[in-house]
C-alpha cells in the first residue's frame, strides 16, 4: 500500500510541473516557446493515461500470482 502512496505523490507532483510549465510557456515570447508549450501539452495528457494502463497492467499481474 505504501509503495502506491508513493507512485501516487511522484504523479502528482509530475503533473503539477507539467501545468505549471504549461503555464509559463503560454506567458513566453520567446521562440521556442511554442514549442515547450505543443510538448508539455502533450505530455500533460499522455502522462495520466501511461499511468492508469500501468496500474491495470499491475493489477492483471497482481491476480496471476
């Protein structure tokens, strides 16, 4: 239980990075700006997905044993 707590804060504080950059890139004007911000967009919605088919992966292999 206590290893899921874990894996629980590191994604929380993942995605509160990514938001926070997603921020501050929509407030740049610099060139490459744009494009940290297309990347962290992405990201932002890719990293919840990743981590929910993880945790039913690891419920599947958690039944089999």
């Amino acid at each position: 239980m206590k290893i899921k707590r874990f894996f629980a804060w590191i994604a929380l504080f993942l995605l509160l990075g990514l938001y926070l950059s997603t921020i501050i890139f929509s407030l740049l004007k610099a060139p490459f700006a744009q494009t940290y911000l297309m990347l962290s967009l992405c990201i932002s919605i890719l990293l919840p997905i990743l981590l929910y088919a993880i945790r039913l992966i690891w419920k599947v292999h958690q039944k089999k044993r």
